[in-house]
C-alpha cells in the first residue's frame, strides 16, 4: 500500500470516528432531554396530586364541620330525634300542648345528594314563650331552618253567665296567640373517598351543655326584652276625622245673592256625618240636625250681611272641628230719589252709555267643570272645559277675559288658568273642578306666579332687562 493510499485510509477512519462520535453524542442528548421532560410532567403530576390532597383536606374539614351540625345520615334515626328534640323543646319552654308532624322529605339538588326534612310545629302560647321558643331553637347544635311563621288569635272563649234579671254571655279576652312555624333540617348522604366510606360525626346531643352552631350564635335573651314589653293588646282607638275642604263659597266672598244660596264642601276623611254653624255671629248658631251629605241651603238670608258658618266633621275617632268661614250678601239697590218740582222743563241730556257687562252670576254647578286641556295656536290659546257630571254634554271653551267661575280668564297656562275674582287671583289646576281653586301665590305655584308679573309688568310699560 503505497503512502497515498494510507493518507486517504486514514482520512475515512478519521471521518468514521467523527460521524461515529456525533451519533452518540446526539443519543446520549436526546435521551437527556427525554429524561429531563420526563422528571417536569412527574413533578407537575406530584403538585396536581398535592393540590388534590389539600382541596380533599379542605372539603374533609368542610364535611365535617357540615355533618357535626346535622343529626343523621339516616332517614329514619334524623326523623325520630328531630321529633324527640322538638317535643321536648317545646315541653322546656312551656308549650306542652304543641303539635310537631313530620313530613316526606325531599332532594336539595339534582346530583348532590343531599335532602332535606320539613316538619311543622302547631301550639297556644304567650308571646314571650314563642319567642323563646324559637330562641333556643335557633341555639341547637344542628341547623334547623324556620321557613315561614304564622302567628294569629284563636277564637275568643265564651262562657255562660246566668243572672237573676237576664243570661248574658261573658267573653274571656286570651292574650294568647297560635303559633305554626314551618321548618326543616339537612340530611347529609353517605360519601366515599377513593372507594372508602367517609365517617362523620354528628350533632352531640348528650351533652348538658351544647354548643350552638356557627350562624346561631345569638345575643341573650334578655336583649329582645322590649320586643316581649311590647304591648300587642291595646284597644283599637280609631283615628280622628280630618277636616273639611274645599268649601263653596270661599272665604270672604262678597255680593253674593241671598235668594238660593247653596253652601258646599269636599267629604273629610273617615268622616261619616257633618255639625253645622251658620248665623251673622262667629262662628255661628249650631243647627239643630246633623246631616250626612255635603250641601246646605241657608234660609231667610238678608241682603247686604255678613254671614258666618263652619263645618265639623263627625267620625267614629270623635268630631274635628272646621274653621271658620264668611260671606257676605249683596247690597239692596239705593231707593229711588224722590221727584224734583221744576218749574220750567229743561232740555233732556243724553243718556250715558251703558257700562260694560261684568261676568254673569256665579252657579253652584259651574263649580264642577274641570279643565280638560289647553289649545294653543300662533292666533288664539283656550282652554276646554269638561262636564263629568254629563259625559253627552257639550265642552266649552275660554279665551283671555271670557268669565270664569264668578271671574275673569286673565292667564292660561300648560299646568292650568287664572282667574280673578273682586281682585283675588285664583289658580285652577287642569284636571281639577273649578269649584278646588287655590289662591295664587308666590310659595304654592312660584312659576305661574312669576309668569303672571312678568305679563303685567309689560303690559304695565315696565320692561326688565339684566344687566
């Protein structure tokens, strides 16, 4: 083998053993890397199982502490002692004639499994004995829920009571009440933990002295003492009935007619009949019948007299005493002058002009017109008045100085009118009876008010500008 040849063997060897080398180095790193993935997913799997212990730890705890608070896994062991419990809390507390049924129980839960036991507790107690009752029960070492309570009188007790002039029968007044309080219990089911049953302990009920559970760690019972002084058997005193409103005529009226007169007002509350005062002294002569309907005719009024009359309202709470309002009638016409003896006729003077009509007299049933709405256009703003009394009658419409209810249209605004009265400025609310006008002022209907004394204040040449 000449030089050549064993320079070129030994270039093939060479390579050999690099190709060689690289091959296992990249085995011997591959299985490293395998090894390494391997060891992260076993410690990943190690902290899941570590967490899974802690969470079967916690919920462990959880059971547990639900279980001590329970009073059997068992239906029918849960069924007696929570009817034993009841009977004798019922019995301790002074209520030995209580009715405790039980009832079928029923799933809490679709896949939980866990039921619960209704049961009903029935008696006749005072109220302070109910109130304990319900008291230490809420104190039990196992929970028990109260999901409706229902307290009522019984039926009075009535006795026979002979008498030498007539039988007459006595009712005893029983300050007693009967109680029905709906409840229920939990009943836990029996679990198992990697296909070994759970043991769980339940609710200790031989010891003297039991521990309530968490959430019925109450105050004493000598904090709910004002409860108990409560006095739930006073006599029923019926409320006092309210006064009169809404009077017709107003107050102060003037130039009224004495012929056909009619004296009205709104029905007070829990009022059933009316005293009436009217005569010309304040506040009036007391008239010899109380009457049930809210109207009264006056008779032999005089012209040109200030009356006075008040309303008291009579009701089963006693009689609330109305103020004191007055009117006063028109004035007869002056006698005619008499005849002058002239000696020579002299020449007639024209007559003067007529004066211009006022508004036409006032009628008690203009007062039960309500203003329906307002109508506004760039030409003319009206309002429309409304008849309840005859829904087939025709509606009427006002303009600006048209005669309303013993007054003069003098505004129309979007909450209602004003009209005016011998000066006196009333407001009229839209949906109300023309008969329920309030006086306008400034603290009642502010923005009306302002409108009102702006429009005069123009009228009048005044222009306010700011600034």
């Amino acid at each position: 083998m000449n030089p050549r040849e064993k320079v070129l063997l030994g270039l093939v060897g060479a390579a050999l053993l690099l190709f060689m080398g690289k091959a296992v180095r990249d085995g011997y790193l591959g299985k490293l890397k395998r090894l390494d993935n391997q060891i992260k997913s076993s410690k990943k799997d190690l902290s899941a199982i570590e967490r899974e212990k802690e969470e079967v730890k916690v919920g462990l705890s959880i059971w547990g502490e639900a279980g001590r608070q329970t009073l059997s896994m068992d239906l029918k062991e849960a069924r007696t002692l929570l009817r034993n419990e009841l009977y004798q809390l019922t019995d301790r507390v002074g209520m030995p004639k209580a009715d405790v049924r039980l009832q079928e129980p029923r799933f809490f839960g679709k896949k939980n499994g866990l039921r619960v036991l209704p049961c009903s507790v029935q008696g006749e107690a005072e109220l302070e004995t109910i109130i304990r009752f319900l008291f230490e029960l809420s104190r039990q070492p196992y929970l028990v829920r109260c999901k409706r309570l229902k307290l009522e009188r019984p039926r009075p007790k009535q006795r026979s009571q002979q008498s030498k002039k007539e039988d007459r029968i006595v009712v005893e007044v029983d300050t007693r009440l009967l109680m029905k309080a709906e409840l229920d219990t939990l009943i836990l089911p029996k679990a198992r933990l990697w296909g070994q049953p759970i043991p769980l302990n339940t609710a200790d009920l031989e010891s003297e002295e039991r521990e309530p559970t968490a959430q019925a760690q109450l105050a004493k019972l000598d904090d709910y003492a004002s409860i108990l002084a409560k006095k739930l058997f006073q006599p029923y005193v019926p409320p006092a009935p309210a006064k009169v409103s809404a009077l017709t005529p107003g107050n102060g009226a003037k130039d009224l007619s004495h012929q056909g007169l009619i004296l009205e007002w709104k029905a007070a509350d829990r009022a059933r009949k009316y005293k009436i005062f009217f005569g010309d002294r304040s506040p009036g002569q007391p008239q010899p019948n109380e009457q049930a309907n809210t109207r009264f005719r006056p008779t032999k009024l005089v012209a040109g007299k200030k009356y006075y009359w008040r309303i008291d309202s009579i009701g089963e709470g006693g009689i609330t005493a109305g103020d004191v309002w007055s009117f006063t009638t028109k004035a007869p016409p002056p006698p005619p002058p008499a005849p002058k003896r002239v000696s020579k006729p002299k020449p007639k003077r024209p007559p003067p002009p007529p004066k211009p009509a006022g508004p036409p007299p006032c009628k008690p049933t203009d007062g039960y017109w309500v203003i329906g709405r307002v109508l506004s256009s760039p030409r003319v703003t009206q309002i429309v008045l409304e008849n309840p009394r005859n829904a087939n009658a025709p509606d009427e419409r006002k303009e600006l100085g048209d005669d309303l209810y013993c007054g003069t249209l003098i505004l129309i605004h979007p909450k209602g009118a004003v009209s005016d009265q011998d000066g006196e400025r009333r407001f009229h609310p839209i949906g109300a009876a023309l008969k329920d006008c309030q006086p306008l002022t400034e603290e009642e209907f502010p923005l009306v008010f302002h409108e009102l004394a702006k429009l005069e204040e123009m009228a009048a040449g005044i222009s306010k500008r700011p600034g």
